[in-house]
C-alpha cells in the first residue's frame, strides 16, 4: 500500500481538521482536493457550481486524482465529500493509499455546518432534509471505497487521529506487529 491517508466522508465530518492533526503529526503534506480545485480553475467552490454544475466540477476531481495518483507520496489527501460517488474516483482513491471513512451523524452535520455558505449542495430550503438523503446515499459508497471507517460524532480529535495513525502503521507494516497471512 502507498503511504498516503485518504480521508472520504460527508461535508462537516472534519476531514479538513483532521488531516491537518494527521499531517502535523506524520509530518506528512497536507493536500485539500477543493482548495486545489480551486486554485486551478481560479474559482470558489460555489463559483465552479453556479456557473459551469456540479458534472463539471466532478470531472475536475477526477482529473486532479489522475494527475496526483503517480506521484503523491507521504500526503494526506483530504477530499471534497463527493468525491467517491463516480467509479473512478473510487478506485484511484484506492490506489494512492489508506482510504479512511470518517462517518458522521446528521445532527453533527447540522450543527457544525448550521451557519455555512460555502456548500452549494446544502443551499436553499430544507438543508436537514438533503442531509438525510445525501447521507442515506452516500453512505453506502463511502463503506464500500474505504480500508477503514471511523464513527466520530462522540470521540475527541486526538482519539480520531489516534486511531487512524495506529491502523495506517499496521497496514502499511509499521507497527513492529507482524500481520497473519
Ligand atoms: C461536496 C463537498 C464539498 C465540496 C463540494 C461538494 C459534496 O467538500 O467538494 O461542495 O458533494 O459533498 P467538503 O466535504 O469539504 O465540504
């Protein structure tokens, strides 16, 4: 396995703080797939939405996997809360390293993302409702892309960081544990 983290999972599960912790403390390089999403195109998220939709920026992750697939190593990679949802995302995500789910609850998601504007899927009327649907959607497809997935509605930040750390060292061979085959 490539020494990469991947974190996946939905808006407001704190993939960007978390791999901020992960990074500093691997001292690994921190990569945010939407900052440079928006560095390259020169656009706000929201901007990228309005004016060119959501197929757009999908096929604007995709290719950004592709370019970072060969040459990334010793990243956290932490990515847009859609990014899995097309095939190929899935698999190059795959591909780079440790794939790791952070779930979450609605109700955490309403609370840190209650005041937010910077998400174009949550906008407009009934945000909780398109919260449960794209949860109860998702879900499923975050499961099935990640190594390892991590409920982390009742747990600190270190405890997330933590854990991720000591999982990523046994599966990259790290941890002095030698793995059954
Ligand atoms: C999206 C999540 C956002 C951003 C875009 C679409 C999604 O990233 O990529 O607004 O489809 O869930 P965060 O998960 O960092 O909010």
């Amino acid at each position: 396995m490539k020494k990469n983290i991947v974190l996946i999972g939905f808006m407001g599960s704190g993939k960007s703080t978390i791999g901020r912790y992960l990074a500093k403390q691997l001292d690994y390089l921190l990569i945010d797939t939407d900052k440079e999403i928006e560095r390259k195109e020169n656009k706000t998220i929201n901007k990228i939405f309005e004016e060119q939709g959501e197929k757009y920026f999908r096929a604007c992750e995709t290719q950004l996997l592709r370019e970072m697939e060969s040459s990334k190593e010793k990243c956290i990679i932490s990515t847009g809360g859609g990014m899995p949802l097309l095939e190929e995302n899935g698999r190059l995500l795959n591909k780079m390293g440790f794939v790791v789910y952070l779930n979450v609850q609605k109700n955490t998601v309403m609370d840190r993302l209650r005041d937010d504007i910077t998400r174009p899927l949550l906008a407009g009327d009934d945000a909780e409702k398109k919260v449960s649907d794209l949860l109860e959607f998702r879900n499923p497809i975050y499961e099935y892309t990640a190594h390892m997935m991590i409920e982390t509605d009742h747990k600190t930040i270190d405890e997330i960081v933590e854990e991720i750390i000591r999982n990523y060292k046994i599966m990259t061979g790290d941890s002095g544990i030698v793995q059954q085959r």
